[in-house]
C-alpha cells in the first residue's frame, strides 16, 4: 500500500542528504584552501572524472563481457575524430549519435 | 527506507568532490552560492570545468547561467518524459548524446594538459573499481584516480 508519509519523509531526508553531500567541501573552504595537496586534487580531478563519466554513461557492465561496448567506443572514437577536426560541439555530437545508430543498425 | 538513503547518500557522495574545483571560483552572496551549490551535477560540472574563467576574472554570471539552465533543463526534461511517456517513443540513440559530450570534453582536456594519464588512469580505475565493489564503483574509482593524481 502507498504510504504517504512514508514518501513525503523519504524525499525530504534524501533532499538534506544530497544537499548536504554538495554543499561538503564549502562548508570547509577554508580548511581545504590552505591546503595545497586538495588544491592539486581539485586543479586536476576534473580531466579525471569526465573520463569516468564516459564509461559511467556508456554502461560499465557493458564493457565487461564481450564485446566490450565495441559499438559504443567505436561511435566515440568518431565523436573524438570529429571534434578534433573541426572542434565544433553540436556537430560532433550529431555525428556521434547517428553514427552510433548506423552501427548499431550494421551490427544488427 | 534506510537503504535507499545509504545507496543515495554513496551515489551523491561524489558531488563532494565536485565543489573541490570550485572553492576560489565561486565568491559570490550565499544565495547566489546555495544555489551554485546545490545545482552542480555531473553536466554543469563538465561545462564548468571545461571553460575556466580568464585569469583573475569573475565569471559568477556565466557559472550561474549554466547551472540554471542546465537545472531547469533536466527538471522539465524528467517531468515531461514522465507525463507523455505514454505518447513518446523510446528513442535508443539518444542515450549516447551524453557519453558523446562527455567525450568531448575529454579532447578539450587533453588538448590542454596533453597528458594521456588522465585518459588511461581512469579506464584502469574503473574496471579494478567495478571488480571491487560493483555496487559503488563510481565513487570507488574517484578515489583512485585521486591517488593516480600523486604518480
């Protein structure tokens, strides 16, 4: 049965939750500005994490039995190729999409 | 109850280290941060990171800007899905469009830095992160990259 102040108390405590996970390093910003190794961290972290995020949104337990998630890191090898030609955001994510179609498309 | 909140609190625990490139950039009133804050998801992240204010300047307005939008976007974009779910139809291909990003910004990265350690050391951390701890991988491989970042 649905309880509704089952639901309501859940959101709420989820809401302070993710709240308080984000607004984490702010509340120490001046512990960890002194700080010159978390400076590094957050200097060159990004870089590190966008990597993640493209194996993260592609699926990790796709790459992890055959084949790999072949199709997908082909179609970001295009997005890749693309963009370093011509450095142009939209175009390289519409060439991506559809080219991660027509290979999904070939590969049945 | 208690185990969605643990398995949320583990997802968004990465957000934490988010704010971490954040910290001299965004000086600005506590409204204007709270919401910064509070709207930093793995997208604005991205953008943010990827275009980084010009030396010495205050780009408060154009971090805002992106948050915001980027916010109502996905808001409205959920809402929608969810009510004409009915009327729409699944639309595979769309899925990539976000690794595809992504992967862009890893190029303007590497462009940048030049360093294939930060495109090998990732891929490694994730896959040692997934055999480890399958449920919490993500968060598992952000530690490891943190300490890749020292070798």
């Amino acid at each position: 049965m649905f309880d509704a102040s089952y639901f309501w108390l859940t959101i709420g405590l989820l809401f302070l939750m993710i709240a308080f996970t984000r607004a984490l390093p702010f509340i120490f910003t001046k512990t960890l500005k002194s700080n010159v190794t978390l400076q590094m961290i957050g200097r060159h972290l990004p870089a590190y994490i966008m990597m993640l995020l493209v194996i993260y949104e592609v699926g990790i337990k796709s790459f992890m039995s055959p084949p790999f998630a072949l199709l997908a890191v082909i179609a970001l090898l295009v997005v890749v190729v693309i963009q370093l030609w011509k450095r142009q955001l939209l175009l390289s994510l519409l060439v991506g999409v559809i080219a991660y179609v027509l290979i999904n498309h070939i590969a049945g | 109850m208690f185990a969605v909140i643990i398995a949320t609190v583990f997802i968004a625990f990465r957000n934490a280290f988010y704010g971490l490139s954040f910290l001299d950039r965004y000086k600005t009133g506590w409204l204007a941060k709270s919401v910064l804050v509070f709207t930093l998801v793995d997208a604005t992240y991205a953008i943010l990171t990827a275009n980084p204010p010009k030396q010495g300047l205050n780009d408060i307005k154009f971090c805002l800007s992106v948050s915001l939008l980027n916010f109502v976007y996905w808001v409205a974009g959920t809402f929608l899905g969810a009510v004409m779910s009915c009327w729409i139809p699944e639309f595979d291909a769309l899925k990539f469009v976000l690794p595809a990003f992504f992967m862009t910004v890893v190029v303007g990265f590497f462009l940048k830095s030049r360093q294939w350690h930060a495109i090998v050391a990732p891929i490694l951390c994730m896959v040692i992160a997934y055999f480890i701890w399958p449920a919490q991988y993500f968060l598992l491989a952000i530690l490891f990259s943190i300490i890749t970042i020292f070798f």
